[in-house]
C-alpha cells in the first residue's frame, strides 16, 4: 500500500510528509521535486506570500544515492515566513505571548474559521486556518513528484491546463502536447493551451484586482500512457473513477469534480456520448471513436488519456471583506483579511496533477505490486504480454 501523510501549518517552522510504500530503486532527481514546487507557486493572480517563499523540498530519509531504498521517504519544506511568526507561533509558551499572538476573531465565510472554532473550541480561528490553508498542498506536490517519478519509469506522465477562469472559458479540447508545452514555461500566465483565451482570463483576473474581489475556474488533469485495468468495477471502494474525485475534492477550494465530459454528457443523448468501439486487425488491438469517458469505464482505466477535471470555487479571503460577527463580542463585523490569492486555478492543476499520480501509483502498485522496482517491472510486463495476447 502506498501512503502519505502530511504535517505543518502555513506559518510554522515547516511542512513535512512521509510516503510510505515506494519500491525500491526508483530514481529520484530533487530539481524535478523542486520544478513541481515551483510551478505549484506560479500563476497570475497570486498573493505576496509567494514572493516571500521559495520552495525547496528537503529529503531526509528513503532516497539515498538518487533512488529510492524501500523505506518511508520523509521531505521537509521550510516556510521562510516562518521568521516573521516565531512569536506569534511558539511551540513553548512564552512570556508575554498574550500579546504577540495574531488572532483572527472575526471568521471568513468561505473559510473553515467558524466551523473550525467551533469544532476545536478556540476563540481565535487562527489555529484553524493556520492547517486549513492551501499552504499544506506544498507537502503534496512533493509527494506527487515521487509518485511520478514511479510512474514515469512505465511511460505513465500526468500534466494539467486550465479550462476556465471564472465565465471565461477554453471552447475546444487540448492535446497532450500543448500541456507538455505548457509545463516546460518559465513564465506562467494562466495556463491555458490558447494565447488568445488566456489573455482574456487575464482581463478577468485583472477586474477582480480592481474591484478587491476574487475569481475561481476550472483545471483539467490529464493522464497519458496508463495502460487498461487499473481499478476495478467490483467494489465501490475500487473504482477508480470514485478515489481520483476523491483526492481531486480533497484539494482546498475544490467543490466539484467532473471524469471527462460529464457535464457535457449528462445534457446530451447517449448516442452522441459513448466511445464507440473498433477493433484494428492490422495492429491488433481495440480503438474508441473519442475519448469522453475520461479514460476510465466501469470504475477502470480502458487505456485511453485519463481526464479529470476540477472546479474551484473563488478564493474565499476578498481585499473588499464580506459580512461577519466577531467571536468575542457577537457584533456584526467585516471579515479578516490575510495577505492572500486572487486567483490560483494554474496552481490547483499542478496540486491535482500530484493527487491524479499519488491515486494512480497506489492502483498501479495494488495491481504490480513489487519491493523493487526490479520486480515491479517484471509483474508489469507480464501483465502487458497477456493484454497484447487477448
Ligand atoms: C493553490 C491554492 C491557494 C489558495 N490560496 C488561498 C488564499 O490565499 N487565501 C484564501 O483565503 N484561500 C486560499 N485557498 C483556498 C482555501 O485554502 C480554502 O478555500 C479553505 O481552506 C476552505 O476550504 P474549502 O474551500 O475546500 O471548503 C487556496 C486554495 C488553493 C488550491
């Protein structure tokens, strides 16, 4: 079983994850870790906290000589803002701490501030949302990037473009190879496929920055080269259709999630919906007319790209502070405002990208299985042989 655990809160000295469950003799290139870390900051519409870190990830155990050994991988990403919250966040008590706190006693609609006070009893939702924040979503993406590295050594890559940026939508669908361009920029802007319609998410992003408001959109992560089977129809906790919208809600801000086209399919006739299904006698093997399902049928992956879209609600802090009630005295009161995004839908494909390849590896090492990625290529080959045989 491949698992993970993250620790940390935004402004605490540090993030941490463990991944627990990698083969051995997977090779691990910590500028990659660190690329997907980047392009996880990226984005126009990003608040100053982005300015203020730069993401390194820190291997301390599980990787040695650039491979992996087998044992639990532990990653440590330092917050340089850590410095400026020494005192507000102190594991020890400290003297006088009273009033070198930062509390946020008037909660966020939005938020998991109210919700989460209530639930753990603190007056100050500053706890809360210290664990809350996206911030967390750093530990992820490190994780992802193993997880890809397992996936790449079976052809597997997993990438993402943004479809929309509040009503300001991508109307056709992208290759695979413009998402590979996209994730080789140095410079991104919104991360949509089109020039044209990226400018005009700018012009969205840009009114938002004008009017103290915030904006959400679209992301779509995309799977290339998994082969047929992973999943199973047989049990509704295997379906692999269910565990990737699962990690894909999972991600802060998320509120839907959509495998293919289904909303385009649940307002159309089925004849025009399903993949229709041939058969190449020359090559021997079975093709589809389209790719709407998403890649995956009956809970599996029938060897088509997998597609996975999330949509994600507007950043829930606004500059122009929406209606509260403070904690304390129960008084009407505009909401807090913490330095924060306006908009991050090119980040949240980079965050689901890390999810759709940590759900992937785990169906893939269920099905290969493996202690050495040695073996866990054998088990695989094996495996495509009798595909190619059916
Ligand atoms: C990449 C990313 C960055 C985010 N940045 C912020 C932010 O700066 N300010 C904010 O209020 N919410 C931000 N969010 C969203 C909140 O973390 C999220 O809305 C909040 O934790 C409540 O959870 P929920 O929206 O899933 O219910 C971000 C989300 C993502 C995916």
């Amino acid at each position: 079983m491949l698992r993970f655990e993250t620790a940390g809160e935004s402004h605490g000295e540090c993030l941490v994850a463990t991944l627990t469950g990698l083969p051995a003799g997977v090779p691990i290139s910590l500028e990659t870790v660190n690329r997907e870390l980047w392009r996880r900051q990226q984005g126009y519409g990003r608040g100053g906290r982005m300015k203020i870190e730069t993401d390194r990830a820190e291997i301390v155990a599980g990787v040695r000589h650039s491979h992996t050994i087998g044992s639990p991988i532990a990653i440590l990403i330092r917050n340089k803002d850590w410095q400026n919250w020494t005192e507000a966040l102190p594991v020890e008590d400290i003297d006088g701490a009273e009033d070198k706190r930062k509390p946020v006693t008037r909660p966020r609609p939005g938020h998991a501030d109210l919700a989460g006070a209530i639930k753990y009893n603190f007056h100050d939702a500053r706890y809360i949302l210290e664990r809350a924040s996206a911030r967390e979503t750093t530990a992820r993406v490190a994780i992802g990037a193993m997880a890809k590295a397992l996936l790449a050594e079976f052809g597997i890559q997993v990438l993402s473009h943004v479809i929309a940026v509040g009503s300001v939508r991508l109307e056709r669908p992208a290759i695979w190879e413009e998402s590979g361009e996209l994730s080789r920029r140095d410079e991104v802007l919104l991360g949509c496929v089109d020039h044209a319609v990226e400018a005009r998410m700018k012009e969205v992003v840009d009114e938002a920055y004008r009017t103290g408001d915030t904006v959400g959109g679209v992301f779509e992560v995309v799977a290339h080269g998994v082969p047929v089977g992973l999943g199973s129809h047989i049990a509704w906790d295997t379906r692999l259709d269910g565990r990737l919208a699962q990690a894909i809600v999972s991600m802060q801000a998320v509120k839907g999630v959509e495998v293919g086209f289904a909303a385009e399919g649940a307002a159309s006739f089925g004849s025009k919906v399903q993949d229709t299904i041939q058969y190449d006698r020359e090559r021997h093997r079975f093709e589809r007319g389209a790719n709407r399902a998403g890649g995956l049928e009956g809970g599996m992956t029938n060897g088509q790209d997998i597609l996975v879209r999330g949509l994600l609600k507007p950043i829930s802090t606004l500059r122009r502070p929406l209606e509260s009630v403070d904690l304390e005295t129960r008084e009407p009161a505009l909401a807090a405002y913490e330095r924060s995004d306006v908009a991050v839908v090119p980040a949240a494909g980079v965050i689901g990208e890390a999810m759709v390849a940590i759900v992937l590896a785990q169906a893939f090492l269920e099905k290969f299985g493996g202690d050495s990625l040695a073996e866990t290529q054998r088990n695989y080959e094996g495996y495509l042989q009798q595909v190619k045989n059916f």
